[in-house]
C-alpha cells in the first residue's frame, strides 16, 4: 500500500509558488493539499503577513524558500527549481515579474513543459484596467459588488460595510 501522501491525485506534480497576499498562496495550498510538491518563494525578510496563523494557513503543505529576486544568486536559486517545474504560480502586479527575469516568455524558453499561471486581478487584454493594481475591494467595486450595498443596507438600518469574508482574491 502506498504512504497516504503518494496517493493525492498531484503527486509528483513540481510547483513553484511565486504567490503574494492571497489569490497565489490560497491557489498554491489548493496544489499542495492535492499532493503537489509546491515550494513558496518568500521575501529574505519571510511572508508579507506579519500574523503567524495566516502565514500557517497560506503556507500550509509547502516548503518556502526565502529569496532576495533582485540578486543574481537569488535568481540563480530560483531557476533551479523554475528549469524542473511543472507550474509556475505568480499575482503580482503587472510587469513585476518582467523586471524580475521571470516573466512567461523566459519561463518558456528555459522550460518549455511549465504551465504558467499568471493571476492578475484585471485581463492582460482589458486596455482599461489591465495596469491596476487589482486587491479585493477593487475588484469587487469594479464588478459592481458595491453598487447596491447602500441601498439594501437602509432596508436593515445600518451603514455600508465591507463583507467580512474574501468574496474575488
């Protein structure tokens, strides 16, 4: 019989995660919960969640990596694992991981087989929006989430608020 861990359905799968706030991490511990072997790549300085139990759930099930992406033996360290990767996973911002060297098309050329996937909050064919920065309450107002908030908020007597839960990371 095999160990519980050879028996998820991604075993084997090689991901790397280059995920930050939560739509790459929560998208990286999907992989790792279903038996990927994800590695997190984090600032030197560790996550960018300062509050252990949310770095314990976005980095569940995953080995992280702490890396400087602006240094040539950073980079170096992150190619290894990029060149033997089956996905990559990154949200920044527009164009971040161009200026970093990691942009799809030089994933591609080193290891053509990797998936890339790319988690911008806007479509890179949206001309309007595609440049913006793209977090929770961005998203939500420009789907239109907010537009009716105010109204069906004085039906129960009580300001606008923000749900209390992550609807569109």
């Amino acid at each position: 019989m095999l160990p519980a861990h050879e028996c998820k359905p991604l075993h084997g799968i090689r991901v790397v995660d280059f995920g930050c706030y939560l739509a790459g991490p929560l998208v990286g511990r999907i992989l790792a919960d279903a038996g990927a072997s994800v590695t997190a790549i984090t600032p030197p300085g560790g996550p960018l969640w300062k509050h252990a139990h949310v770095n314990h759930a976005l980095l569940r099930g995953k080995n992280v990596l702490p890396v400087d992406l602006k240094s040539d033996s950073g980079k170096k360290s992150v190619w290894e694992l990029v060149s033997t990767a089956d996905v990559l996973v990154e949200n920044f911002a527009p164009g971040v991981m161009a200026r970093l060297g990691f942009s799809s098309d030089d994933v591609k050329r080193a290891n053509p087989a990797c998936i890339y996937l790319s988690l911008p909050g806007f479509a890179s064919t949206d001309e309007e929006f595609k440049e913006l920065k793209a977090f929770e309450a961005i998203v939500m107002t420009q789907s239109g989430v907010y537009c009716d908030m105010g109204l069906n908020r004085k039906f129960i007597i009580s300001p606008p608020a923000l749900p209390r839960c992550s609807i569109s990371s």
